[in-house]
C-alpha cells in the first residue's frame, strides 16, 4: 500500500513543477538549457537501469525526475526571453555529463549505470546550482522543493534495498536540497536574521 505514495509524490513533483513551467513559458525563469537537458536524460537512463535490475514502483520519482525537466527543457525554447547565455563553463560541464552516459552505456551494469547517471545529472547541475546562487531572480526555487518531497516519497516503496533500487532517489534528496538553497539563500538569511 505505501508504494502508492510514490504517485502522489510524482504528482506533487509535476504539479509542483507548474509554476516553473509557466514561468518558462512567459520568460520569467531563465532555464539552463544544458542541466534542464542533461537533468531529463540522466534520469530516464537511470529509471531504464533500474527497471532493468527489477525494481518497479520506486523508479517513480526517478523517472519524473526525468519528465518535468524535459517539458521545462523544451519551454525554454519556446521563448526567446527564457534564454540563459550558455559559457565555456557550461559546456564542460555538459560534456562531463556526456561522458557519463557514454561510459554508463559501455557498462550496461544496472548498478554502475546509477552510478554515472548520478554523476551526469550532478554535472548537469553545476551550472543551475552557480546560476541560483549569483542570479536567484532568474529561477524559481518550489519546483526543486517539489522534486525533494518527490524523491523522498521512493522510500516508501522500495522493497529491496539495493543501490539500483535507492541511488538515485537519495542524490535526489541531496541535489534538490542543494538547487532550493542556492536559489533561496538569501531569503533562507533574512528569515534566520544574517
């Protein structure tokens, strides 16, 4: 019964990831198209793996994990005021990201596909987490919030405890906490008075 709770955490992370969206599609939020890209590929390949070694509705979270940044990655093409300047930066970190995923492929061992699909998305996500701490204005920190309660709702339905079955879900816990604070840092400040 408590694996259902992955689906109310999926719907939390997706409806939760709304706002974002539509934020995207007025022009409001300035995605970084190579970690929305990357954060909608490692993800999926992370779920393929998993389901591979057998694991079903815990992948639930991994797999919207996946999804919504795929729908952001495509709004932020949609227009033209969603555009964040892509740097040298950016780029390196996307072809680590890469890197990953063609070393993930080579393998084709469930448990060390996690592994790579753990260090592309957090590649990916150096360039968001840089971005939310200098220009928090240009994102939108309840989206990475809804991807935290998401990710921790995968406990609820693992039933074997192996690393294909939790690793990704607990990176998730750790790099979500990470983009909401780099994104609300300095409102997290005023509120604890610094």
């Amino acid at each position: 019964m408590l694996q259902y709770l992955v689906l109310v955490g999926a719907c939390f992370n997706f409806f939760g990831s709304l706002p974002y969206l539509v934020q995207t599609l007025k022009g409001e939020n300035q995605p970084n198209k190579v970690s929305w890209g990357m954060w909608s590929i490692a993800p999926l390949i992370a779920t393929a793996a998993a389901l591979s070694a057998g694991v079903t509705w815990a992948v639930v979270p991994v797999f919207m994990s996946g999804f919504v940044p795929l729908t952001i990655f495509i709004a932020s093409f949609l227009n033209k005021k969603a555009y964040w300047k892509l740097g040298l930066f950016d780029y390196l970190c996307g072809a680590a990201s890469v890197l990953a995923l063609i070393l993930w492929a080579i393998t084709k061992e469930p448990t060390v596909a996690v592994v790579f699909a753990i260090m592309s998305d957090a590649l990916a996500a150096v360039p968001t987490l840089v971005k939310g701490w200098q220009y928090p204005e240009t994102e939108s920190g309840f989206a990475f919030f809804a991807g935290l309660i998401s990710a921790l709702t995968a406990f609820a339905a693992i039933k074997v405890w192996t690393f294909p079955s939790y690793g990704f879900a607990v990176y998730l816990i750790v790099i979500n906490t990470m983009l909401f604070s780099s994104i609300w840092h300095l409102k997290i400040k005023k509120i604890l008075g610094g």
